[in-house]
C-alpha cells in the first residue's frame, strides 16, 4: 500500500506540473515571449485529489495559483518549468491489462463491466487511458504458470496463444474499442518458457539456456504476429520484467 500511495503522489505531482503547462479552461493566461517563442504563462491550476481513506476518488480541489517568488531558502523544496525547452514526449497515460484484471473483469455482471471500462477508457465518459501493457507468458498477476509452446518445440511449430482468448483477449479488444484510434499496447514477459531455462521453473530466478537464445528471440515474433492476427496490433515490447527479480 505503501508503495501505491508514493506512486499516487508521483501521478499527483506530475499532474499539477502538467495542469499548469496547459490551458484549464476558463483558467488566466499571460504570453511571454522567451527569445523567439511565445510562451504561454499560465497562473492557475487546476487539483485533483484521490487519498486512501477518503472519499476522494479524482476530486477536485481548489485551484492552486503560481506565484512570483523571490529568492527561497535553500531547504524549500521549488519545482522550475522552463516551458520554452522540451524533451522527451509523452507516449501517453494507462494500465496493465493482465490475466488477473481480465479474469476478474469478466467475473462481474455486464452492466459494472460497462461502468468500469467506461470510468478506465472511455474519452468523454472517463479518464481516457490510451497507453497499455500485456503480459507475454504468465506473470505474477496470472492464476497460473502458462507458456505458448511446450516442451522441445524449439521451431515453435506449435506455439498457440488459445490461453489468452479466454479472457486477455476480449478485454483487450474492448479497451482498444473504447480508447480508439489513440490506444498503443506493449507486452513484457516475466519468464521464458521453463524448458528454456537453468532450473526447468518459470519462478524462483533461473537464467535463459544459450541453446534457446535463438528459439525464444522467435518467440518474441510468434507472439506478435499471432497478436495481429487477433487484430491486436503491438506497439512494443520489452525483453524482461524485471530481470533481477528471483521470486
């Protein structure tokens, strides 16, 4: 919980940082000109505030104002945009659709699965997540240990994702409905196969066999292009989850 709570507060930050980049409706604005850029100055932002605890979920707060400060102590913490540089872009904001959000999802009655999924990804209706992540192979938010080729089948003649149409799939399909043109997904594994590994076990750590190195780089391919044949297109992949992890 810890660690959800230090997460929400990061999501909270960044959203005041970006609630004060843009322009809140109605909101006051100055431009600045900074060199050869017109910079929009903006004086008012907009907070949201979700707490454990509370009734808080996305609750909007008063308005916090920027301010022209002068010189600070050093112990007090100060935040500097300059809005005249930028850097990386922003692919987007989102969620894990795993095997356990999948399965539980598909537990519920048509009607709350109607209200989540709109709350999660609808535009208009919620808070629009674009951005998502799938698990290749089981992971720790599967009910089980599952691979898509078993045993010696090194030319993947027989890899089959039919683990994934249960659940994983339809719930995928309807977050991509309900974000649109927008939604991206990528995929990590948690483990190769276990009979591509030093302990034969997809837990308790282990180390990819080098006469796999190829077969399971194959693996990678299969699982996409099986993917795009579902008619769900990848926009990433990783090689590992957490690759110092041993549980």
């Amino acid at each position: 919980m810890k660690k959800m709570n230090h997460l929400l507060m990061a999501i909270l930050s960044v959203w005041f940082v970006y609630a004060g980049c843009g322009k809140p409706e109605g909101k006051q604005e100055n431009n600045t000109a900074i060199g050869k850029q017109t910079v929009k100055e903006i004086t008012v932002a907009e907070i949201y505030l979700t707490a454990e605890g509370t009734t808080n979920k996305l609750t909007k707060q008063a308005d916090g104002e920027f301010k022209a400060l002068p010189q600070v102590e050093e112990n007090v913490p100060v935040i500097i945009v300059d809005a005249s540089k930028t850097f990386q872009t922003l692919e987007g904001f989102g969620a894990a659709l795993t095997d356990a959000a999948a399965e539980t999802y598909y537990k519920l009655p048509e009607a709350k699965r109607n209200e989540i999924s709109d709350a999660y990804f609808d535009v208009q209706k919620g808070i629009g997540y674009t951005f998502f992540r799938t698990n290749l192979n089981s992971c720790d938010f599967s009910s089980g240990s599952y691979a898509y080729a078993e045993a010696g089948d090194t030319l993947l003649a027989n890899f089959s994702i039919e683990h994934d149409r249960k659940f994983k799939i339809p719930f995928i399909k309807e977050a991509m409905a309900k974000s649109g043109a927008e939604f991206q997904l990528f995929a990590s594994p948690w483990s190769p196969p276990a009979w591509m590994k030093t302990n034969n076990h997809m837990l308790q750590g282990g180390k990819l066999l080098p006469q796999y190195f190829q077969t399971w780089a194959n693996y990678y391919v299969k699982f996409i292009e099986e993917y795009k044949k579902e008619g769900i297109p990848m926009w990433g992949l990783t090689v590992q989850n957490e690759p110092m992890a041993v549980q």
